[in-house]
C-alpha cells in the first residue's frame, strides 16, 4: 500500500490582482493543483521536478497539512489530512524542511533538536541528547551543539533543520527546494547530506532544481507543469526516454543547463 | 530669592521632606498597582488582537482605541468627576488606579499585538511542522520570540506611565508630584523642591531602564 495517497486534489489561492482594464483590484482564483492524483511508497528518493509556479511546493504543503485542499483528499499512513485530529500524526510520520531555514532563534541548536522530541515523543532530555548527538554527528556538525543559529552559515543551518526533522523519526522526509537559498558550496554540502541519508534507505520527497542530485540520488522522478503531472516515470527513463519525447520536459533541461 | 542664598534653604524641613517620601510610596503603589493589571489586561487584549477570526480580534478595539486617542487627564477627569453623575462614585485612588490601567492595558495590547505578529509565519510552520499543535507553537516558539521583541517596548511603556501618574495630584490624590506642589508653596524653594522630586522620578525609573538592557541581553538574539 502506498504510503501517501493523493487523490484528485484540487487546491486554489485567492489572490488579488490589478485589472489591467479598469485599474482596480479584483479578487482571482488562482488554481495551483488541478485534480491531481499520485502515490508514493515509501522507498527511495522521489524527486520533484518543473518550472516554478506549478505546485510542486503546494503539494508539499499539502500533504503535511499546511495547506487545507479544496477538493479531493490526502491519505497519510491511513490517514486523512482533511481530519485535524490527525494532522499531528501525519506531520511526525512526515519531516518537512523548508527552503527558507527556520531554526528557532531564541534556542541554541541542542534545544532546536531536542525540544519537539521531548515535548511531543515524551523522550527523557538524556535520550534525546544522545540521540541529537547522533543526527548532529550524521550531518557533520558534533561542533556546534551550543552555537546560536546566527553563528551558523546558512549550510549548516540547513543540515541542523535536516536533523531537527530526523529527530521525530519520520517515515519520510518532504524537503522543499532546500538548497535554492544556498551557495553551490552549501549547496554540495548539503546535498552529501541527502545523499549519505539515501544510501541509509531514508524516504525523501524532494522538490528540487539540483539535476545532479535528481540523476545521481533520485529512483523516481515526476515532473510537474501548471499544476498537472506530466511525467511520473523512474529516473533512468526521465533522463533518457522521457527528454527525447516530450517537448515541454527536454525545454525545461536545456534551459537548466543539463 | 535667589537660589544661591543658602539661608533660605532652613524653611525646607525634614518633616516636608517626609512628606515628600511618603508620597514616593503612594506614586510607587499606583504605578506598579496600575502597570500590573494594566499588563495582565494587555495580554489578554492583545491576545484577542492576534485572533484569527477578524470580528473577535476587533472587538477589544472598542476598549483600546478611545483610550489610546485622548488624554489620559481627560480620562482620569471622566472616570473621576464624570462618572458619580451618573452614580458611579469612586474614590480618587480607585479613580487612578482604574483610569491607568486601562490606560496601560490600551498600550499594551499594541506591544503585544505587534510583537507577536512581527514573528515570521516561517516559525509557525516550523512549529507545525514539526508536529506541534497551534497552543504549543505558541507557547515554546512564538511566546519566547515575542518576549525578547516586548521587553524594551513595555518598559518604555511603564516608564511613561510612570511619569504619567503625575497626573494623578490633579483628582487631590497626595502623590510625589501632589506632595512636590505643597512642600514648594510652603517653603517658597520651588527651584530646589521640584528638582528634588524630579530626581525621585528618576531614581525610580532607572532601575527599569537597567532591567530591560539586562533582560534583552539575558534573552538576546538575532534574526
């Protein structure tokens, strides 16, 4: 059974927009997800791929319940994003990390790590030290477990929020386009992270831009445009089969330089 | 007479003197009576501001904005001499204390609302995303955030309202300022007793000065 399910999904943003014609604000819908459907097991890295503006981030945010769905529905492990009770345990079965970092900045990055385990899993602060450590040692930063998120560069940041969503011991990690606010040294730091987590088998849905990270770590690719899946196909055959066929998809790896 | 003839200063008495302090007490007693309901009442106000449902989080704006655009001497009037018109009698101290703290609680609710508004939505979701529900991203991620933003802001805040207390001697409450016009009608030495009390003032509020840098330092950090 697939672990997460999404069925027919539509979701719209009301946005406001100027009318060209009359010079007025007017109120607009703008759909993201249009009856979109797809499910993903929990093996291997899925990798997220389109143009920005197509939803891949909506999904995301969708299926950890950040985003109410307008239509259709999100199953989680069995269970339904459109029922608040379960909102909470769909969110500890799925990690999410953000493209902006949010570490909290009012604690050091030991409470960053162990607050939620133990406000949440009932951890004793001694296991969820030794298990900070451990996630900490995992993503190369033993040093800076007293250092203030300010006395971090935006890399390291990045790879303590990985392990601060590692802590909850998800089923499967959702990174939204974690490394777009990187440098490309960062960004290679970040993604040897990912990598090593790969090759320990730990489930990741990632909306990416990084093509090197997509050919050498993803088994599934899906590629998305104006919030419909184009191509659900496993890497191999994306990077093959699917760029020679498909116009909109061999447009968008040129421009990106692959 | 001149400030500089020292034989005049034998009319200022230790008794006036005892007055004075005496009267320090009373200032002391309104403000921390008013700031500490005022604060409380703040919170709360401030809270419903922050509400998600636009009609409750208008509400306390009914309260807050008559208080917060006229003076709190007409407020202190209205409650004062305005009120036992219409049966309401209260006594000058009841008056002040009443009339300051809706007038901090007004004050307040602002600070609030904006300290916890000014947190980016990012640290909500964190919050939520990593499994916290809305009363406990609010506890351990926004309340904390939004203390260190409050601090320096509230006692601005209950500084000036200290000050303002002055108000006070107007509805013939004794008070520091009260005490200040009577020893300096007496005496004749309004140079010398008015500088007194404006030092009382200052002696009272600079502590607070000092606790709100070593309470941003204690809690500091950047974004």
């Amino acid at each position: 059974m697939a672990m997460i399910e999404v069925k027919n999904v539509t979701k719209s943003f009301h946005v406001k927009r100027k009318d060209e014609a009359t010079g007025k604000l007017v109120r607009s819908t703008l759909t993201v997800l249009k009856n979109f459907s797809v499910d993903f097991t929990q093996e291997g890295v899925t990798v997220l791929l389109g143009p920005s503006g197509t939803g891949k981030s909506t999904l995301l945010r969708c299926i950890n319940g950040l985003e109410t769905i307008d239509e259709g529905d999100i199953v989680v492990d069995g269970l339904s994003v459109r029922n608040r009770h379960s909102l909470k345990k769909i969110r500890l079965t799925c990690g999410m990390v953000f493209q902006q970092t949010v570490l909290f900045p009012h604690l050091d990055v030991m409470n960053n790590l162990t607050m939620s385990p133990i406000k949440l899993l009932h951890m004793t602060k001694r296991e969820a030290e030794e298990k900070a450590k451990f996630y900490l040692d995992k993503v190369g930063l033993s040093s800076k477990e007293k250092a203030k998120h300010n006395e971090l560069s935006g890399g390291e940041q990045q790879r303590i929020a990985i392990a601060r969503a590692l802590m909850m011991n998800p089923k499967a990690l959702l990174l939204d386009e974690i490394t777009s606010a990187l440098d490309p040294e960062m960004t290679s730091e970040v993604l040897r992270i990912l990598e090593n987590l790969a090759a320990e088998g730990v489930c990741m849905l990632a909306v990416t831009h990084e093509m090197a990270f997509a050919q050498h770590v993803a088994s599934r690719v899906l590629f998305m445009d104006k919030g419909a899946l184009v191509c659900d196909a496993t890497k191999d055959d994306f990077f093959t089969v699917y760029r020679k066929e498909n116009e909109r998809i061999a447009n968008f790896l040129k421009f990106i330089g692959e | 007479m001149n400030v500089f003839d020292y034989s005049a200063y034998a009319l200022f008495k230790w008794s006036d003197m005892r007055m004075i302090l005496n009267a320090t007490l009373l200032t002391i007693r309104v403000t921390l009576l008013s700031l500490a309901i005022g604060t409380a009442l703040g919170l709360i106000l401030g809270l419903i501001r922050c509400a998600k449902n636009r009609g409750l989080a208008s509400l306390p704006l009914i309260i807050m904005e008559p208080l917060r655009n006229s003076p709190l001497i007409v407020q202190l009037f209205l409650v004062y001499y305005g009120l036992p018109s219409v049966g309401i009698r209260f006594d000058a101290y009841t008056a002040a204390i009443l009339t300051l703290s809706l007038n901090t609680a007004a004050f307040f609710a602002v600070l609030v609302q904006s300290s916890i508004q000014s947190i980016p939505r990012a640290q909500w979701e964190a919050g939520y995303a990593l499994g916290h529900n809305k009363v406990s991203v609010y506890i351990r991620v926004i309340a904390m955030q939004a203390f260190r933003l409050l601090i320096p802001q509230a006692i601005t805040l209950y500084i000036s309202q200290l000050q303002c207390s002055s108000l006070v001697s107007l509805v013939s409450l004794m008070d520091l300022t009260k005490a200040g016009q009577i020893v300096a009608q007496k005496t004749l030495l309004p140079f010398l007793v008015f500088g007194i009390v404006a030092a009382i003032y200052y002696i009272v509020s600079f502590p607070l000065a000092r606790l709100s840098e070593y309470l941003e330092r204690r809690t500091g950090f950047n974004y």
